[in-house]
C-alpha cells in the first residue's frame, strides 16, 4: 500500500479527501479551514439538494417511514414509498418497471454483473463510466470499445460482433457530449441488439438543452437513471421491460444482498421528479447560465469544449499545470475540480466546471476573470 501511494502521489494522481461546511440557505458556497468557496464543481445541476420541497418532504416521510429500510428488499425493506417512485421514473421514461438502488454505481455494476455471461458480446462507447466497466469484467462477457460518440465505428463492431447490447451514456460525465441516441438506438433496432443508456447526467435538465432528444423506452431497452445529479437527492434506478425488471430481482446479488435505499430518500427523489417535469423555472435559469458563461469564455478567449450542458470541460493536458491552476482559482476563492488520468484519458487532465440553476451572472463572472488571470 505505502508503495502504490508513494507512486500515486509522485505521480500528482493521490486522490484525498476534505470535509467542507455547506453555507446555509440555497447557495453554491461552502467553507473549509474557515475560508468561502464559490462551488463549481457540483453534479447538483438545479439546486435541488437545497429546494425546500425536498426538505419538506425528507421531514415529512421520515416521521412516516423512519430514517432506514430495516433490510434488503425482499425481506422488509421495499414499502409503498419505492413503489411509487418507480412508477413516476416509468411514467416520464415509458419503461414498464423499475428497480432501485443505493447508487448508480451499483445499480450498473448489478446489472452488467446479472445481465451478461462469458458467452456474451458487449460493445460500449469508450469513455462510459467506471462502474459499467468494472460490472462488464465481473460479468467475464467480451467487452469491446467503440470510438467516442462515432456511430460508424459502432456500426462496424455491431455488424462484426452482432453483441447482444450496446452500451453508452446519454451525457458524458467529464466531456459534457450528448451521444448520438437516436442513430445509436435505430442500429441497434435494426441488429436486434439491445440498447443500454447510463442516464445519469442527462435525466431532469432535458428542459434545459434545447437540442438534448432524451433517453427514454423508445429509444432505449435499458435505462439506467440516477438521483445524486439533477434531483439533488440519493439513490438509482434501472427502468426496462418487466421480464428485465423480474429477472434482476430473482438474480442481482447486489440487490438481494443489500439494505434497501430508505423510503424516505424515495419520497424526496419522487417529490425531485415532479419539480423536473416541463419547463420549469429552475431549468430555464440552468440553460441561461450556460449560454452565459460560454458567452463569457468567449469574450475572455478561454477555449471551451463544443459542450452545451451544464458540464464545461476546459482542457489542459498536463497534470500538474492542471493541478496547479485548481489550486490558483482556490486561492481566489474559486472551487474547481482538477480532473486527471486514469478517470480521463492520459493527456487531457482538465478543470471539470459545472454551471448550475444556483450561480448568479455575478458569480460566473467571477469565475470566468479568475480562469483569465490564471490562465495567463
């Protein structure tokens, strides 16, 4: 261990942990070590963790349902709270059933695990997320990689390998690209090939990307959607067919084996779902403050990514500049994430800026006069 770390850390790739102080009210600020921090690094696209709704109704099903589940859930632990939210997540995506986790990590890891087998074919696009890679060589299934959203080179691998599903997420985590789902779910309709869509980052801001087709049952025979990003909440769920649905609930370890997500944490990822229906306002204020800043980046001549969601990539390529710029926008009272290898690729470490419905015009300014001077 000592050993591993040492060369982590030469490396500038040791990763630590730091326990910050939220700043009440709904804000993008924190403290630590008794210093502000304007916030640009949270997957909390709307605000929502801090929405009174949520707070409300976290008070409320907790004095109902407790603070835990109490077990797994096919002992005790799955109540009227799950239900009803899988039928609200199937509701919006078309999907017939749902099934919760605690996570989106293991919600993937559980279904690549259940659902392949070594005799199995998979193809994913190249930079999806950690927890289906790692599920995928559990499963001990043939994993092979498409290049990043290029459909032609997916086209290839699905006519010479005839996999039995296609893997990719709907918005990528660190470049903020939307995959081609349509082109994607029409190849894989016409092979007969299932089609897995990690929704994590896409789920709840449609109405904030006026360009963004989500993922939904006519596009996708799997969807894998998460709470901790634009609900503001916790937890995950996989919507499918029932006979899908069925089949992992008689199989996924990781759900048999698990306290089930509370119900309370249900309650308040139901009452997120309804706040994300339509064009409400906190999506409209999210798609302002993007277009903003990009304007903004612009005029400052700081090159961004072609990205129109909420995640702002810019890259720098070398570690330690990277790092070291990070540590220049904390110095100024700026928090944004140094983002390096291995969760990218080796050669575009970057700062992972998120915009959400939270930051005022006055705060992306700051940000944006920040990254000038730093970036020189």
């Amino acid at each position: 261990m000592a050993n591993q770390q040492a060369q982590l850390n030469n490396a500038g790739l040791l990763r630590r942990r730091q326990a910050l102080t939220p700043i009440e009210g709904e804000s993008v600020g924190f403290s630590l070590n008794g210093r502000d921090y304007l916030n640009f690094s949270s997957n909390d696209y709307l605000g929502l963790s801090q929405a009174p709704q949520l707070l409300e109704s976290l008070n409320t099903s907790a004095k109902k349902y407790g603070v835990g589940s109490g077990s797994s859930p096919l002992v005790t632990g799955y109540s009227e709270a799950h239900a009803h939210l899988e039928q609200a997540l199937c509701q919006i995506t078309g999907h017939e059933a749902g099934l919760l986790f605690c996570s989106g990590f293991s919600a993937n890891a559980a279904l690549m695990k259940t659902l392949f087998g070594s005799g199995d074919t998979v193809i994913a696009d190249k930079l999806v997320h950690a927890s289906i890679i790692d599920g995928l060589r559990g499963s001990k299934a043939t994993f092979i990689r498409f290049l990043h959203n290029d459909i032609q080179s997916a086209n290839r691998l699905i006519a010479k390998y005839s996999p039995q599903a296609v893997i990719t997420e709907s918005i990528f985590s660190m470049d903020g690209d939307m995959a081609p789902l349509e082109a994607l779910s029409s190849s894989c309709k016409r092979n007969d090939t299932w089609l897995i869509v990690d929704d994590a980052h896409g789920f709840g801001i449609q109405a904030a990307l006026s360009s963004y087709v989500p993922a939904s049952a006519e596009l996708a025979d799997v969807q894998v959607v998460t709470f901790g990003k634009a609900l503001g909440c916790q937890g995950a769920a996989i919507l499918g067919s029932q006979a899908l649905i069925d089949f992992l609930v008689s199989n996924a370890r990781d759900y048999i084996y698990s306290t089930a997500l509370s119900p309370a944490n249900a309650s308040v990822a139901l009452a997120a779902v309804e706040m994300t229906k339509g064009a409400n306002t906190r999506a409209l204020t999210l798609a302002d403050n993007i277009d903003y800043f990009k304007r903004a980046c612009a005029l400052a001549n700081i090159g961004l990514t072609e990205s129109i969601t909420p995640i702002q990539p810019l890259i720098i390529g070398d570690v330690d500049k990277t790092v070291s710029i990070a540590q220049q926008l904390r110095a100024s009272g700026i928090w944004v994430g140094a983002i390096r290898p291995p969760t990218v690729p080796k050669g575009s470490a970057r700062l992972r800026i998120t915009i959400t419905a939270l930051h005022t015009h006055d705060e992306i300014d700051k940000l944006v006069s920040a990254l000038t001077l730093t970036l020189g």
